[in-house]
C-alpha cells in the first residue's frame, strides 16, 4: 500500500516550518554572538581598569600594593570572563550548525519521502489503468459473437463482427485499435478498419499471438512491450492479448486470438502531469520506465524507448539514485493492482539534485 502523498500546499507548509527553525536557530546564533561582544567588550574595560590601576598602584609605592592585587585580581578575573565567554561562543556555534544540519537533513529526507510517494501514486495510477485492460480482453474475447465467427469466419458476418469492434472503441476510446485473429494469426476484423486497413495482416510473428494461443483457460492473457506499431500509423501502443475459446467456453480450445491496442502515449501522457502548484515543477520530469529503467513515457516528451535511467540493479522497492551528472531518480516500483501483479515497472520522478 502507498503512504498518503501530501498535497503541495501540505508539503509547503512542511517545508516553511523547517525554514522557521533555520531561521529562528540563525537568530539565536547571532543573538549570542551579539552577547558575547558585549562580554568580551566589559572584560576589555575591566582589563583596562585593571591596567591603569596598577600603574596607579606602582606610583603609591608601598601604599598602593593592596591596590595592586585587587588590580591584579580583576584582570585575572577579566581572563577567565573572556575565556568562557569565547568557549561559550563556539559552543553556541557548535549546537546551532548542528541544529541548522539536523533542519536541513530533515527537509532533504522529506523531501525525497514526497518525491517517492509521487512516484509510486504514478505507476499506481497507470496500473489501475492496465488492469482494466486486462479484464476488457478477456471479457471481449468469450463474447459469442466473436467466438462464432473465430470458428467459422463467414464473410457474410464480417461487418458485424467489425461493427461490434468499432463500437467497443466509440465507448472505451483508449485504444488505437483492437483486432481479431483467426488461428494462423490472420487479421479477419478490426475495429477501425477504415482507419487502418490491416483485414489480412498476418500478425502470427507478433511477439503477443504465440503465447495467447498457448494459455491454459480464460483467466490467461498477455502482455507485449510498449512498442511502435507500422500498421497503426506508427502510433506508440501496449497490447493485451487472450486466446478466443471454442464456444466462448472458459476452457474451451482456443480457436484465435484477441488483441487490444491500448493508446499508450495518450494516456500515459494524461497520468504524467506535473503539479503545477509545486514550485520545482519546471524542473521535474514525470517518467514510467520498464524494469530495465528504460523510458517508456516523459512528462516532457523527452527520451521515449531511447533513454535508459540506472534502475536494472536496484534491489530495493524504492528510493533515490543520484548520478553523477547532478540528476536525482525518485523511483517507486509498481505495487500492482488487485489480481494485476505489474510489469515491474517504475514511476519515476526526476530532476537536478537540491543543493
């Protein structure tokens, strides 16, 4: 479970606070050196009185040698003022840097405790979605409809089996397309056909047909990498895929194979959005990278399936990376969802390390 993410006014409010006891700790220090100079400014009077009363003193002769050792005294007392009043000085200076330390480790820990709850809100939030996709393919593929015509591909029932599609992404409307397969992998009818004629496409060799075909029972279902796709205008997709059963059976032989072209640069983009409340949010890049810590999505745009964040040897769930180009990584790894085990993906906050 994911600690509560404070909101940005509440991390603010934290931070000022933290600032006051710097402020107030820095106050303090100057309040004490002020009383020190005024200390070591009285022991300096008292040293020059004492001065002067001894050369009053040599002058009196024998009379004034009682004078001289209360001169003598004072200046003595002078010294051991001044002397504790310089070990009180760097004592206070000692306790209130390591107050103002303390103040500062503080604010960089919570700091970071938010930037990794931010993180791990990201990935949660984009699972919540990819589970969904994972009960829409396997629900869509034990629909009748399409079973039926998985097993027996009439033309004369194409259009309608097209049109079910198409109006499954009229409602859902996160998906570049959804197609569906005969046994041999063959495109026999896809959603947006007219959008992207793939009627025909062989797509056995996709990396997702295979292992649909092989899976066990209707709770089975695969995943592919996010990837471009040529046949859907080189959109950025995620496919889910799940066998198409004999007689829409649970168990029944799978006959074909569905697949769900989820809409992954779109929607991704809609879950990496900066708050624009926090004052750092011009420096921060929102990221969902793949357990390799490659980037599969950017608040920016930037580095898409090209830039990898050193995220492959980590062991821990999360925490921060700093590198030494000065970047800090926020990473949080994927918690899952229900019965949606993740990816092992990571959302990831990153920008310069904070002085």
């Amino acid at each position: 479970m994911l600690d509560t993410i404070p909101s940005t006014a509440e991390a603010a409010a934290g931070y000022e606070a933290l600032e006051r006891i710097a402020d107030k700790a820095e106050d303090l220090s100057r309040a004490a050196a002020r009383k020190t100079r005024q200390i070591q400014a009285v022991t300096l009077q008292m040293n020059m009185l004492a001065l002067n009363a001894k050369i009053e003193a040599a002058r009196a002769g024998q009379h004034g040698r009682g004078f001289a050792i209360v001169a003598n005294a004072v200046k003595d007392l002078a010294l051991d003022i001044n002397s504790v009043s310089t070990e009180l000085d760097a004592e206070v200076a000692r306790g209130l840097q390591a107050l103002k330390d303390s103040v500062h480790d503080m604010a960089m820990r919570a700091d970071a405790e938010r930037r990794i709850n931010q993180a791990g809100a990201v990935i949660a939030t984009m699972d919540r979605n990819l589970y969904e996709r994972t009960c829409d393919v396997r629900s869509w593929a034990s629909e009748a409809l399409i079973a039926d015509f998985c097993a027996d591909p009439d033309p004369a029932h194409a259009a309608s089996v097209a049109s079910r599609l198409e109006t499954i992404w009229r409602v859902y409307r996160v998906y570049v397309d959804i197609w569906l397969c005969d046994m041999q992998g063959r495109v026999i009818a896809s959603a947006r056909g007219r959008q992207f004629p793939v009627t025909g496409h062989d797509a056995a060799r996709s990396a997702w047909f295979g292992p649909a075909m092989q899976l066990p029972d209707g709770d089975g279902y695969v995943v592919d990498d996010v990837r471009r796709s040529p046949q859907m205008a080189n959109d950025t997709v995620l496919t889910y895929a799940a066998a198409v059963r004999r007689g829409g059976r649970f168990d029944g032989t799978p006959i074909g194979a569905l697949a769900v072209h989820f809409d992954w640069a779109r929607q991704a983009e809609s879950v990496l959005v900066p708050d624009q409340g926090d004052p750092a949010a011009l420096d921060t890049r929102l990221i969902i990278a793949d357990r390799t810590g490659l980037v599969l999505a950017s608040s920016d745009g930037h580095g898409v399936l090209s830039d990898v964040i050193p995220l492959a040897e980590t062991k821990e769930d999360k925490g921060v990376i700093a590198t030494r180009t000065g970047l800090e990584y926020a990473y949080h790894r994927t918690p899952g969802f229900e019965t949606y085990e993740g990816l092992g993906w990571f959302g990831v906050i990153a920008r310069r390390a904070m002085p």
